[in-house]
C-alpha cells in the first residue's frame, strides 16, 4: 500500500514528528503497526510510499532497512535517512527484535521564506526535484549530533501542542528553520541526474492533479491527456514510480482521505461520495479489502 501526505497528521504548522518504538514490552507499538505484515524474518514498520515532504528518520534502537528508490539503505543506532521529495521508500525491522526511531515529515515550502532568500531557493530546487540532499548520513558523522539534538528537542515541543498550541506552533517553527539550516549548510544538496529530475516532475505532477481532482469522475485516460500524455505510455509510467495502476492507487488515495472523516457527523455515504467513491457499494467493497475491516466496523473503532 502507497500511503500519502502526512497532512493529516499536523496540528498547526505543517510538521509531523514522533517517537516509533516496535517489540519493546515495556512499551505500546504504534497503533497502526501489524504484526500479519511479517515475511522472512522481517517485519513492515513503513510502508512504500512517497509525498512531496521531506521526510527524516533518526535511529535510536535496533536496525531498520530501508529501500528508497533502487537502493537498500541499513539503518544503525545514531544513523540518519534523509527522504527527500517525491523519493519512494520503504522500511523493515527484524521481527522480534526492538526498533526505534524518531521521525519527522515536513512541508519545506511552507519554511524556506523564513529561512532568507538563498535558502528558500534551494528549498524550492529540493521540492521541485532539481536537488536532493544524500540520503544515509551515519552516525560519527561531523556534525550530525547537533542535527539529532534539534530533531529530540522538535520532538518535545510537538507533544505540547495539547497544552501549549501557539508556542509549540512558533517553537516547530524556529527549530524546523535551524534544522533546515543545518542541512543546508553542513550537507549541501546535489543536483541530480536529468532521468531524476523528469521522475521528480513525473510523480510530482500527478499527485497535484490527483490532489485537486479526486472528488471527481477521473479515469485513468482523462488524467493521461490531463497531464500530456498518451494512455499507454502513462500507464507505463505510473507503473513504475508508484508501483501499482493508476486505479488502484486511486482508490487507496481516497480510502485514505475517507479515514479522516472519523468521529465526524457523516453518514458512510456522503463519505464515499465526498471521496470521490461512485457508490457506497464499490467505497465498502473496496475499504473492506484494503484494511480487512468495513467501514462502518472502522468508523465505530474508538
């Protein structure tokens, strides 16, 4: 399954960061964590997925491999993963075994004005998929403890938001500037290669339209010629930097978007057709074989 924007997630400011710990006894695994997503000793803590956030994991226990893109990346304790936009990824740990990590997604556009000019550029080429910064930076690296400390304090300011909503929004703000910052300065992003920059614009093309459409009657042949293309060639493409047809990541994309209407005062049919579902028929039939659960059964979950 291809998850989306972390959107839904942020209370304020448009960042997202959290504490995931796995088969620790002492302590709960996330909730949405399934022990049924186990093969040859592995275990799914994050499943394939991209965005247009840039996205960083620090590992503080255990090990985690990541595939982003083409490449296996091994996560050790005091390790950093930089996701940058549009980047696919995904991520394992041994089964059994105690993982953990912190985690933090955010939008770069809504911080780099904040960050003068030079760095707004370069945050702006970072989200267009002109440059990329490297992704694994291990620990022992120069430099890379104080951006661990930044990322512990974010942390701590965003489980305030309950109690203190105005200063943890303008405190994410300082401390996602200065991360920011000292990303920029200590591990300058590169330009990449043509075939990643077209990749970059690719993907990040259709999940704008996809973004601004999903409510309506789109097909796989209307976004193709919304978007330029021939049928065919899209469908090729779509295949191969999501990962699965275009339909079919269309209707996990609304089935995600439906799960934030929980706890409103909707019935499960104005969900499927605000989501963009033809008939609550086909929004059950298809929330039921995604995540083994129908909607009604989900939405009384507390």
């Amino acid at each position: 399954m291809i998850t989306d924007s972390p959107k839904k997630y942020y209370h304020g400011v448009p960042i997202y960061i959290a504490d995931y710990c796995f088969y620790d006894p002492e302590l709960a695994n996330p909730e949405w964590f399934s022990y049924a997503n186990c093969r040859n000793d592995m275990t799914e803590c994050m499943y394939a997925h991209l965005h247009g956030e840039l996205e960083i994991h620090l590992m503080l226990r255990g090990k985690m491999v990541v595939t982003l893109e083409e490449r296996e990346i091994i996560l050790l304790p005091g390790d950093l993963l930089i996701v940058n936009p549009f980047e696919r990824h995904h991520g394992m740990i041994p089964t059994g075994e105690i993982a953990e990590y912190i985690h933090t997604v955010f939008d770069l556009n809504s911080f780099g004005a904040a960050c003068g000019k030079t760095a707004d550029e370069l945050c702006r080429q970072l989200f267009l998929g002109e440059r990329c910064f490297i992704n694994h930076i291990p620990s022992g690296t120069a430099d890379i403890s104080g951006i661990a400390g930044i990322m512990r304090r974010m942390l701590g300011i965003y489980e305030l938001f309950g109690e203190k909503p105005i200063y943890s929004d303008c405190a994410l703000t300082g401390a996602v500037c200065e991360l920011i910052g000292c990303l920029l300065e200590q591990f300058p992003p590169a330009e990449k290669s043509a075939h990643n920059k077209r990749r970059a614009e690719f993907r990040r093309s259709v999940k704008s339209f996809i973004d601004g459409h999903y409510t309506e009657d789109i097909t796989t042949e209307t976004t193709a010629r919304a978007l330029g293309y021939n049928k065919n060639y899209f469908c090729t493409l779509f295949k191969e930097n999501f990962g699965m047809s275009f339909s079919h990541y269309l209707c996990e994309y609304r089935i995600e978007i439906s799960k934030e209407y929980k706890g409103q005062e909707l019935s499960l049919t104005d969900i499927a057709a605000r989501c963009g579902f033809p008939s609550y028929c086909y929004y059950t039939r298809c929330f039921k074989k995604q995540l083994g659960v129908t909607p009604s059964e989900f939405f009384r979950q507390i």
